[in-house]
C-alpha cells in the first residue's frame, strides 16, 4: 500500500478506558447506536472534540489534546440531543454548541410547531456557568472559534464564526472579563457581529492558517472568494477565482465546520463534492467531482489555480454494485493531491508539476488500496491528515518509502516509473539506504526505459530536491526534469486539459502562503517554463570556447576566470568528502571538464541573478557552488554504489585477460553516465591520472572500446602506451594498404639530425614511400604520419632501455 497511516487518534483506544474509568462504559456499546461516541470537531491546536450518550441518554461533550494525550469533561446537557457542532475557543473558558433539539416527527406529535429546531449556545465553562442563546432557528447551523495566533497568553477577546445554511456567515466578537475567579461575558446584551459573506453555496474551513474560502453562484458559474482573519481581528477578501463550474444542487455544503457521523452522510448524485488544498509552495488546487450520466464512470477535475490551467479525468470503474459506490475523497498530501475512491482506484496528482502527467500516480487493484479506511465518511482536516468518522480515528498520511521502491521495481510502464522516480526523489524524505536503492535500480533498468534516461532523470530530480528548500523562488529557475514534453497517456483514465484564468489577489505586504501564490502567478504571466535553466547556451558556449582556445583566440583573463569558478567548485567538494574514495575520482586536472564546470558556474549565475536579485550576490554565489558541486558529487555517489554493488573493490579493471561479468556491467553504467551528462552538458568529476596503477586501469577501458569509438578515445589520451597503439595501428594499415606493391627505393633522410638506428631508418623511409604513393589511412588525423611513428618508437626503446628521451 502506497499510503502510510499511522493512528494519532482513536476514539476507542484513547478515550474509551477514560470512560469506562468513569462508569461511561455504555458509550462504548455501539450496538444500539453506532453515533454514540464520535468526533465532532478538530481545532487548530490539535485539540479533538467528542460527543457521547451517557447511561441515561444525557449528552456529553469532552476534548482531547493530542500533545498531552489527556481528555477533558467540557459540558452535560441532561436529554438526549443531537449535537450539530461544536467549537472551544484557545484558552477554554468558552463552549459554542449547535444542536438539533427534535426531529420534525417529534415537533408534530409533541405539538411544538412554536419550537426552533436547532438551538446554537454560547457557554461559559470556566467554570461552566452562564449560558446565551445565539440562534434558536429551523436551519442548521454550525459554530467555529478562531485561532488567530499560535500559543498565545490568555486574551480577554475571542471571536467566533456562525454559518448558516441559510446561506450566510457571520463574526461574533465575544468580551470576557475575570469576576471572582469566573471567566463571564462581559457584554449585557447583543453581542457584537460582522457579516463575513452572503449568498454562499459551499464553504471550506481552513483552521491551519484561519482562511474562509466560500463559493458564490454567478450566472452559468461560480466564483470561489477567500476570507483571510487576522490576529488583530480584523478581515479581509483576499483572493476571487471564476470557476466553470456548474451547480444544480444549491443547498449549502460546509467543509471543516465539524463532523458528523458516518450514518448521516447524505450523498446525492448532485450535491456538491468539492476540496480546496493549499501547499506549503504556494499552491492553490480546488478538487471537485462531477455527476456523471454514465454508469460506473467518475469524473473529477483539479483545478491548478496557480498554473492558470484545470485537468478532467474520466474513469471507467469496475463493475460494482451501486451501493457499494462513494464520492471520491480528496486529500491534502502538500505535493500531491490524492483522488481516492475506496476498492477502485487511488490517483496522486502533483501539485508542484501538473503539466506532464507521468509526474502523477494512477493506481488500481492492491496498489490503490488504503489499509483500515472504510468506504464512508474520509475528510482531510489538515495538511497529511485524515480522518475517517465512522470509526473516529484520525491518521497522519505519508507515501511510504518502501512500498514505493516496490511499486518502481515492479512496475513496466515508463509513465509509472517517471512518476515513483520523482515521488521517491522529490516527496519522499530522501536516506542514503533509499538512495542507494534507486541507484540500484536505475543501474539494473538502464536499457529497459525507452522514452527517459533514469540517470539524467536521478540526477536533475536530486538536485532539485537538494536545492530548491534552500531559496524562495529558486524552484522556478532550476531544472527539475530532463523531459521537455510527455506524449503518453495515463492507462485507466482519459485526461483532457482546459486553461482557466488566473486568480485576482488582493493583499498588501502579506508574507507566508499569499506572498508564495502571487509569485507562483507572476511567474506564469511571464512564461514560466522559459524561467528554467537550460543547457543549450552553455553546450554552445562550451563548443565555441574549445574551438577558440585552440586557436588562442580568446583573452587569457576570461579563461582565468573560468578556471577559478571550476577550483571553487572542486575545493568545496573536497570540504564535503575526506574519506578514502572507492571510486577513483576527482585525482586530475581535466582541462575540458573544468572549462565545463567553470562555464556551467558562471552561466547558472548570471541565470539566477535576473531574476533573484534580492537574494544577494554572495548567496547566489553559494547557491551556485552548491548546485555544480552537488551534481559532481551524485556522479561521484553512482559511480561508489555501483562498485560496491559489484564488489570491485580496486579502481583497476582485469585487463591481461578477459573482464569479469561484473566488470563488464560496471562499464556498460559508466558509458551511459557518460552519455546521459553529455546529454544534458553536465560537467562529470576529473579522471584519472597518469600513476602507473590508474593508466593500467584506462587503458584496459581502451582496449574493450569497439573500434570506431576506442579510435576517437585515442586521440584525447596523451600518454606514451596510447601513441605506441596509435603508431603500431598506422604501420600496419599502411603496410595492408601497400599489399603487393614493392618500393623503388628508399628515400632520403627526413630528419635533420639522422638517427643512427638503421632498422628504424629504414622502416620510416618505406613509410615515408608510402605516403607519397597516396596512400593515408588517419586523414582526419594530420598529427599521425610517419614522423609520428618515428618519435612513438624512439620514446618506447628509450623507456624500455630506462633512457630519458630529449
């Protein structure tokens, strides 16, 4: 199962022996009456409220505080009521209620057509003395305190929110004083109250960061509005966003204002199932399903407000008896929102990168199973929270490492692949055993992922992960995949994809969430795909620079310049890795490679300065550094698992006999690490030096090269055994190429200085006869002729006689 749930709360385990300590135990006899015990409310500070029978049917309320794990008898009332709602404020000495106080049956035979049917009260309960009617009326009503800041000292103001389902909120501003001991309401008559929003159809509680989000009928579509509260009290609308949305039912739907039990649900083929989920990135999703005239098939959107564009997905189910089919559940999971319908299917959608869609999970059968939740009542109070109110527990989500990696070994498709990758990369809270884990599974499925390379995918995902937490906005200007677009489809549900108009904020010097959401929309204003860093000019750059500087074009100080950007990059990789390396890197002056890596430093610099030219040079500087040496460091991390994977415990290949499976597999991954950085123009950490133990080690790569690339290889190594290769290859297409031909005579001496070698002599003349015949088997290679062999010769006697050649 792809989702963790781990129980922070349980009706029965953490409130039932609290009970029966207290003669409750019938509470806890859900034979009779399934609603007997059950959660109504969940406020901001991880405070559960609860409601039960006693054993002469009185109804109680309690609270339970998750950091103190200890419960708390709040009120009594001596009948038997249906309790609507219920709120405590921050500092408990007030109880708002809501409660059903006879059935419609009831009134009628009672002769009590005089009598509201729902009764909303505000109590004092420190200690429980005074109580003020606030509503006596026959629309349901519901009742939810604010918590305008974290932990704060005892306030002699709270103030609560009333929602009606006649369609309308409003604020009640609550005065409390201190009188012997007693904390009482100070005002005498009406109590003061502010119209928050009118004409409503749907409303959401937001109890984390205190938002109303509520959405109003315009026309032929909606427009969902934002209702901010302050600390200091005050509140403002915030945020509007025109939805296409069409709404039949326009009986009032709430959100988060307290929960009923799971016998009381009402689900219609019309009411209104819709979620709105905020990330901590700033953003902004609204989830909502669809009736559907189809049988067995769902239709659910997610509107990606802080994209500018909305995705509708169209499942065709199972065949399942009718009974058995629920609204689909929408969680908040930060990086995902996850559509959940029980027994058939459970899809995660990114928030942060919606546009591809095999960044996304689509999971049926087992896979999409949630273990312990029911098929009834599943609400997301809070951010990775459910609760399931049919059995009152309420569980912290989580994607869980382990069955993610068995979903990605397992799994065939590239689109699912892509998706666990990124999930396990970007989500999942990163370890070194998963690490490792992955890298040995890319190492094992390198030829089996067709339309992405895992390697490139492995590097750019981790450096995002790695990077993006550091710096606000730094999550728009960094790569985060390799992939410029996804053709494929998601196999179970058919997508379609609608641009809709950007939200209108309207805020002023707001920090956290609403700061975060504004520049996710500036960025899409102004194209956010082009804000990414791409490789195409430093591939340019790269190529041009190499080409000038071997013909000395360029200015010595730029190339300075450039050169110190790759030392600061290699010395602040040293700072990070002081044990002995396994893996032989990071030992030699690679000339290319550090004019790649200096060139990438100064180019992702000027890149980030355009854009974020608050941050500072010196941070971006930092940033930079980081970023280059990160990525020579997960080169460097493949490289160390795959020798340790397959145990090649010296740097040196067998190259006296034939390789070793494994030290074949080792080679075939570091010609597709080679390939997959070039691919992306990513600089890879220096090579080998020329000791006696790494050039055995080189050259028993050359020799396993096939022949056309092992050719073009040749030509970058500048050591002696290369050239002794190189000139004996030439002497013997020359001679092949000679056949039968006999030479008329021996030329005269090219060197100014004759050798007194005559075998050599003699050998570099026919060669020399040769040439002039035409016949130049290296023409794209003007360096090799005979002079070339001439000196390869001389320098290979003189090291074997242990001479020093001048």
């Amino acid at each position: 199962m792809l989702l963790h749930l781990a129980a922070e709360f349980d009706l029965q385990r953490d409130v039932g022996p609290w009970l029966a300590e207290r003669g409750w135990a019938a509470a806890l006899d859900t034979s009779e009456n399934s609603s007997a015990l059950h959660v109504v409310n969940v406020e901001r500070n991880g405070k559960i409220i609860y409601t039960w029978k006693g054993n002469q049917r009185e109804t109680h309320i309690g609270l339970y505080d998750l950091q103190t794990k200890e419960n708390e008898h709040l009120y009594m009332f001596e009948r038997d009521l249906r309790i609507i709602s219920c709120s405590v404020n921050s500092e408990r000495t007030l109880l708002a209620v809501s409660f059903r106080q006879y059935t419609e049956e009831e009134r009628v035979s009672r002769l009590l057509q005089s009598v509201s049917k729902y009764l909303t009260l505000l109590i004092e309960i420190h200690p429980i003395n005074n109580v003020r009617v606030l509503k006596a009326v026959d629309s349901c009503v519901r009742v939810q305190f604010l918590y305008p800041v974290e932990g704060r000292n005892t306030s002699t103001e709270s103030r609560l929110l009333l929602v009606s389902e006649d369609k309308y909120i409003e604020q009640f501003d609550i005065c409390v004083a201190v009188e012997e001991h007693k904390v009482v309401i100070q005002n005498s008559g009406q109590l003061p109250r502010a119209r928050v929003a009118d004409d409503l159809i749907w409303a959401q509680w937001d109890m984390t960061e205190q938002r109303l989000f509520y959405i109003v009928p315009k026309e032929s579509r909606c427009t969902l509005k934002c209702v901010q509260f302050y600390p200091d009290g005050s509140f403002n609308s915030i945020l509007e966003s025109h939805l296409d949305i069409s709404v039949t039912d326009t009986r009032v739907k709430l959100v988060n204002f307290g929960y009923d039990d799971c016998q009381d649900q009402d689900v219609t083929s019309t009411s209104l199932n819709l979620r709105v989920f905020t990330s901590k990135a700033g953003g902004l999703c609204v989830c909502c399903s669809l009736a559907s005239d189809i049988p067995d098939v769902i239709i659910y959107s997610i509107y990606f407000l802080h994209k500018g564009y909305s995705k509708t997905f169209t499942v065709s189910l199972e065949r399942t008896a009718s009974h058995q089919l629920k609204e689909v559940a929408f969680l908040n999971l930060d990086y995902y929102v996850a559509a959940y319908l029980p027994g058939q299917f459970l899809h995660l959608l990114n928030i942060q990168h919606p546009d591809l869609l095999c960044y996304s999970l689509f999971l049926t059968g087992e896979d999409a199973r949630i273990d312990t939740l029911q098929n009834g009542s599943i609400q997301s109070p809070l951010m990775s929270t459910i609760l399931d109110g049919c059995i009152g527990r309420i569980y912290a989500v989580s994607i869980s490492d382990s069955a993610l990696l068995e979903f990605l070994q397992k799994s065939k498709r590239d689109s699912e692949r892509l998706a666990a990758l990124h999930c396990a990369l970007l989500c999942v809270r990163s370890t070194a055993d998963l690490e490792m884990k992955i890298i040995c599974w890319i190492s094992e499925n390198l030829s089996t992922c067709h339309s992405f390379d895992p390697i490139q995918e492995f590097i750019v995902a981790s450096l995002y992960s790695r990077m993006c937490s550091e710096t606000h906005n730094l999550d728009k200007l960094l790569p985060y995949t390799s992939l410029l677009d996804w053709i494929g489809v998601i196999p179970g549900a058919v997508c379609t994809t609608d641009i809709i108009s950007l939200p209108v904020l309207e805020f002023q010097n707001s920090k956290g969430f609403w700061e975060k959401l504004n520049s996710n929309l500036e960025s899409v204003k102004y194209a956010e795909p082009h804000l990414h860093y791409h490789s195409n000019v430093l591939r340019r750059e790269w190529q041009n620079l190499s080409e000038e500087q071997k013909e000395e074009r360029r200015t010595t100080t730029y190339l300075r310049n450039i050169f110190e950007n790759a030392k600061k990059v290699l010395s602040h990789l040293d700072t990070w890795d002081s044990e002995e390396r396994l893996v032989p890197l990071f030992q030699e002056e690679d000339y290319q490679q550090q004019l790649l890596m200096g060139l990438m430093v100064a180019q992702l610099k000027d890149h980030l300065m355009r854009h974020l030219q608050y941050v500072g040079k010196k941070k971006i500087d930092q940033i930079v550094l980081d970023y280059v040496a990160n990525l020579l460091n997960l080169v460097h991390r493949i490289m160390k698992e795959v020798w340790k994977r397959y145990r090649l415990h010296s740097c040196i290949f067998c190259f006296d006999e034939r390789g070793s499976a494994a030290e074949f597999a080792v080679f075939h991954i570091m010609s597709r690490i080679l390939e997959a950085t070039n691919g992306m123009c990513m600089p890879l950490p220096p090579d080998l030096d020329d000791t006696e133990k790494n050039e055995k080690l080189k050259f028993s790569i050359v020799t396993r090269l096939p022949e056309a690339l092992g050719q073009k290889v040749r030509q970058f190594w500048n050591h002696p055994i290369n050239a002794n290769l190189i000139a004996r290859k030439y002497v013997k297409l020359l001679l092949e190429k000679l056949g039968s031909r006999q030479c008329s005579r021996p030329i005269s001496e090219r060197r100014p200085v004759p050798v007194e070698f005559l075998p050599l002599n003699y050998l570099t003349n026919m060669l020399a006869e040769i040439e002039n015949q035409g016949v130049h088997p290296y023409e794209k290679q003007d360096h090799v002729n005979v002079r070339f062999v001439e000196e390869a010769a001389l320098k290979h006697t003189m090291m074997l006689l242990g001479l020093k050649y001048s």
